[in-house]
C-alpha cells in the first residue's frame, strides 16, 4: 500500500466574506488529489467532522500516522490552521502548504513556503502544470536530503527536540491497514444501497407487477440485512472506526431505515462520542423521522441552549415542530401553534447564517401555507433566493440545492422553472427519504396554491409531487 498523504483542508463552497467563492471539493478532486497520486502517495481527506470537543480520533491519528500531508490554506480555515500547528509539533519536513492566490495570509503563517493557485470561475486555472508543480514539491519532500523545513518551530527554536515517533511504527502500519480495510467495507456498503436503490426503481416502473414488486421487496430486505451483517462483523471496534460509522449511517439513511441510524447511534453518543454534535444531530433527524419527536426535541433544544442557534440544528428543530404539526393537522389550534414554533425555528437557523438556505426555504414553504402576506414571507424570499442561486452552477449534483431551487420556483407558481429544477433534481440519483421530504413540502404549496389557482392549472404541480412520490 502507498504511503499515505493526509489533507488538511476546508470542504465544501466557502466564500472570504467579500465576492470570493471557492468550492474545495473541486479543488481537491481536479487539483490536490491528482497532485499527490502523481507523487506516489494515497490520498487521504478528512471527513467534515461536524463535531465538538477533542475527541476527533481519526484527525489526530492521520496527524501522526500520515507519512506525508499537504494544507491547503485558503480563506484562513481555523480548523485547518489548528490542525497544521499540531503537525508542525511533531512531523518537521513532511508537510507542504498552499493556498488560493486570493487569500490574505495572517502574520504567523505568512512566512511559509507555500504555492499559490488561482481558483476563477469555477476551475483551478493552468491545472496541469499546478498538479505537476505540487507533485514535484511533495517528491522533493520525500527525499530526506532535499527536504526542505516546513515547520516554523524548527527554524525558530533550533534547540526544539522534536518526539520520536518511531516508536510509533506498528501504530502507523496498524493505521493503514485499518484504512485499507475501511475502504473496502465502504466500496462494499455503497455497492448494497446502489443496489437498493435500483430495485427501488424498478418497484415503481408503470407496467410492474405485484409479484415483481413483492420480489423486489424481498431483494431490498436481503440487502437490508447485508447492511446490518457489516455492523455487526465490526462489533465493538465501530465505536472507534468513525469512517464506518458514517458510512453505515449514510447507507441506513439512503436505504430508509431510519430506526437503525438511531438505535446504531445512541450508544455512542452516551459514551465514546458524548461531545459530538454531528451524531446528536443525526440521532435527532433518525428520531424525527421515526416520529419520536419529544426525544428528537430535546436533543436539539440542549445543543441550541450550549452552542446557540445554528441552521443546521435550527433546521432539524423546525422539522420537528412542522412533524408535530403534521400529527396534529385535525386539530387547528395545535397545527397553528407547531407551526408558528417551526417557522420560529428555521428562521433563527437562517439568520445565524443566511448562507445556508435550508431552514430558509422550509420557513418559506410554513408562511406561504399560512399567509402568504405575511411580511416575513416578503422579506425573507429574495435572500434565500439569493443564497440558492450562488449555489446553483457550482452545486449542480447536489440533490438539495435543485429540490431547494424547486420550492421556490413552486412558490413562486412557475411553472417552467419548477419543472427545470425537477428534472435536474432527479438526475442527483436523490434518497428515497429526500424525494419525499421535497414532495412534503410541494404539497402543503398546492394545498395553499387550490385556494388562489383552480386544481386543473395546478396539474403541473400535482405531476411534480407524484415524480418524487
């Protein structure tokens, strides 16, 4: 196995604040992994660890384990300025740093070598030679004697004694075959939910018959408990294998048992992981959708209490609340007042980040159901129009930027533009439980939209939500 590259880096689209947007998951995936396969080496990012506290196993250990690492320094990432000083401590020599030319350096890294890249309109530009410039620095590294320092400790503080890490040998060699052997459970895991989903499909092909579809329902079970075979082979070392965890909570997710993303998670956020908000958060959703809201409330309440509001946990409050709604629709009186609580929450999630257009649109959808005067709905529909829309070129494969642009168009009753955005949306091969929380939103629009249009003008609408059902 080849020697392993740890990449500190920022995810996702990430903006400077001014008119700056870069999308580090092309830049990785055009730029820096080509970079370092052309070196030698296996690339190995981390996983946007959502949660807090010093538990991040798998970062600390591919710090120390990784032979080599390369940082990418744009925008001035806390998280991967935290992660390069540890690196500095302990592995001098075996680290190189880049950044987006744009990007103002702060006064403690900007003596580092480092290379500029430029990322416009969506590409990193002159890719080829940048690839070629990186790898030559990383092999160039490689070599003991070429090395060149990296770490401003060693430069500073010549009589720094850096630590041994040899003694560390078996862990690091242990550490790769456990990544290894990561890798190829996940290459297996993927494999069963595309399966899943292909026998989905087919069960709902115009023309299936009931014995088809009775047969495709026992294929999906069988794959149902191949999932659970793999937990299960991973016995109590999942509770330390967190690329598994996520990836088996991926696959339960795209698969819709739901159940089995909360009874895999609530051990682990008792114990081994108590400090991670990510899994709080996902144990909320898996409670939510399997209708224990009171449980799923007051998870996400207690991180809202601790962190302060977030869209992220904001927004999974308000699903709640539009759920309890939802459960209460013959009663007004209830239905109102959980609705007025979710439109609370999704708006306090946006406002804490007007970026992330989740919760805006969800609270949008709840003040077009109730009042479509209401001066909220005017106020808040251009900004998430705006949030969407710096999303839409860079984004085209992500399932919830279409179905978000979706729901505005629908809001909007376009019927061109909705039927656009569907069709994108579909081809982002979306989960069973995504089309299905887009078709819930679409229909409490057409509910709203039968009192303004006539049912046969919002047949278009009506045919939108039967293509997610």
């Amino acid at each position: 196995m080849a020697s392993l590259c740890f990449v500190l880096m920022p995810f996702g689209v990430k903006t400077d604040g001014n008119k700056k947007e870069i999308d580090f998951n092309k830049v990785y995936d055009s730029f820096i992994k080509k970079a370092i396969e052309l070196a030698g080496l296996s690339p190995i990012r981390a996983d946007e660890e959502k949660g807090g506290g010093l538990i991040h196993k798998p970062m600390y250990e591919r710090l120390l384990y990784c032979e080599f690492a390369v940082a990418d320094l744009s925008f001035a990432n806390a998280n991967v300025f935290y992660e390069l000083g540890i690196r500095h401590a302990v592995k001098p020599f075996t680290t190189v740093s880049i950044f987006e030319a744009n990007t103002k350096l702060p006064f403690d890294v900007a003596p580092l070598r480092a290379l500029p890249y430029n990322f416009e309109a969506g590409e990193v530009l002159d890719c080829a030679q940048k690839i070629k410039d990186l790898s030559d620095i990383i092999r160039i590294n490689l070599d003991a004697q070429q090395a060149q320092a990296d770490s401003p400790i060693s430069e500073m503080i010549p009589a720094y004694i850096f630590p041994e890490l040899n003694t560390l040998q078996a862990k690091a060699d242990s550490f790769k075959e456990i990544i290894k052997e990561t890798n190829n459970t996940k290459q297996k895991i993927q494999t069963l939910v595309k399966q899943w989903k292909q026998w989905d499909i087919k069960e709902k092909r115009d023309g299936t018959s009931n014995e088809e579809k009775a047969s495709g329902e026992k294929e999906k079970i069988k794959l149902a408990e191949q999932l659970k075979a793999i937990e299960n082979e991973a016995g109590k070392g999942l509770k330390y294998n967190y690329d598994l965890v996520y990836a088996l909570m991926s696959a339960y997710k795209a698969t819709n048992a739901f159940n089995e993303v909360a009874r895999m998670i609530q051990p682990l956020v008792k114990r081994e992981r108590k400090g991670d908000i990510y899994l709080h958060q996902q144990l909320a959703l898996a409670l939510n959708k399997t209708k224990q809201r009171e449980e799923a409330e007051q998870i996400l309440n207690d991180i809202i209490n601790k962190y302060g509001p977030d869209p992220e946990t904001n927004g999974l409050l308000g699903a709640v609340y539009k759920g309890l709604m939802d459960d209460n629709a013959g009663d007004e009186l209830l239905a109102a007042a959980y609705r007025g609580k979710s439109i609370e929450a999704y708006l306090k999630g946006f406002d804490a980040d007007p970026r992330d257009f989740y919760p805006g649109v969800n609270a949008l959808t709840l003040l077009f159901f109730e009042n479509a005067d209401d001066p909220r709905f005017k106020r808040y529909f251009p900004l998430v129009t705006y949030s969407v829309e710096r999303q839409l070129d860079t984004n085209k494969n992500n399932y919830w930027v279409q179905a978000t642009a979706l729901e505005l168009a629908a809001l909007e009753l376009n019927e061109a533009k909705s039927k656009q955005f569907l069709a994108t949306a579909l081809t982002c091969n979306p989960a069973k439980w995504e089309k299905e929380t887009t078709a819930g939103n679409l229909k409490k629009i057409y509910t709203k939209a039968t009192l303004l249009q006539s049912k046969e003008k919002l047949a278009w609408l009506m045919t939108c939500i039967e293509r997610l059902i």
